[in-house]
C-alpha cells in the first residue's frame, strides 16, 4: 500500500488481508474453508459487547472493543503464527510488534481525524499484549472463548474431534467467562 499518506486507504486495504486470511489452527484439521481473522474478532468484538455485569461494571467495554478489534491487526502481514508454527513467542511477539510499527507510523502516522488514531491503535495492541489491565485480561478470556465456540462448532459441523484445543479452556482467568466456557463445552458433541 501507499505509505506515508494523509489517507486511510492504503490501510483499509492492508486490513483486507484479515478477510481472506484463514485461520491456521484449522486448516491442519482440513478446515480449509473455515474462519478468516477478521471473522474471529468480529465475534469477541460481539462478545465484549455481551460482557456479563459483573465484569461490564468494573472494565471499559469500548475498549475492550477496539482491542478485540485490534488485538490480531498485525497478522494482515506476518498470518496467524500457532504454536505448532516452531515460531518462539518472543519471535512473534517481535514480527507482530513491527508489523504495528509500520502500520500505526507509516501507514497511520499522517492520517487526521477519526475515532481512533494510529497512536491509540498502538497503545491498545501493547495493552493486549503486555496482558495488565483488566481490559485485557477480559479480552484474553474473550479471545479463548471464542476459540472454544469454533472449536465445538467444527466438531458439530464436520463431525471431528478437536480435543487438542481443549486445554484453552484451562487458561482462561475470569469466573464469568469461565462459566460461559463450561456452558459451551457442555454442547460438544457425544462421541460415539
């Protein structure tokens, strides 16, 4: 794209690759079809939004919001790194932090304006990434529930087991998000 614009058009652009790019932890299954990037944070995105009470009273739920949004932005550029990748996680958190870098200060850097600068963008990812605040201990949970979601739905749809994703469940904090997580392991199929 573009650099060094006053416009949000060569990022709009760059964001694009988020709707194509598939997520990978599926494709080893043979989900080939299955969900894009873009697709997985739209849905914690509608998650955030549903935050139970107890939660939605004590964090920033547009916050949370943007950073659902945002958390995954950089795979535009270096695609969905798992960890079966042999990639270690200071190698990813190293390409994905550059990859911000670029599009927050070359990209972003001279676009006016807005609801969100590419500063905020920036500050919101290290946010996400450094895992702090409750804002993003809230959509790390998130981000695992979502994942769980997938999981029983393409077991359900392609009638296949995906145990192996079973220990996020293990690794989400909150009690709430918890409870949602038990609600949806509850639903997986019956093995025959």
């Amino acid at each position: 794209p573009e650099e060094n614009s006053e416009s949000p058009v060569p990022f709009f652009h760059l964001i694009e690759r988020l709707k194509t790019t598939k997520r990978e932890g599926w494709r080893r299954f043979g989900i080939d079809n299955g969900e894009s990037i873009s697709d997985h944070m739209y849905r914690m995105s509608i998650m955030t939004m549903m935050a139970p009470p107890s939660l939605a009273a004590k964090i920033n739920i547009p916050r949370c919001i943007k950073m659902a949004l945002i958390h995954d932005m950089a795979e535009a550029l270096v695609g969905d790194i798992t960890p079966v990748d042999g990639i270690t996680k200071a190698e990813k958190a190293r390409r994905e932090a550059s990859v911000m870098d670029y599009i927050t200060t070359t990209l972003l850097g001279k676009v006016p304006g807005g609801a969100l600068s590419g500063g905020e963008i920036k500050e919101i990812f290290e946010e996400y990434e450094a895992d702090k605040s409750d804002e993003a201990h809230f959509v790390h949970d998130i981000d695992k529930m979502e994942l769980l979601l997938q999981m029983v739905e393409y077991e359900r749809l392609h009638k296949i087991d995906l145990t192996e994703f079973m220990h996020v469940k293990d690794r989400i904090q909150l009690t709430p998000i918890k409870e949602w997580a038990d609600e949806v392991i509850r639903g997986r199929p019956k093995k025959a």
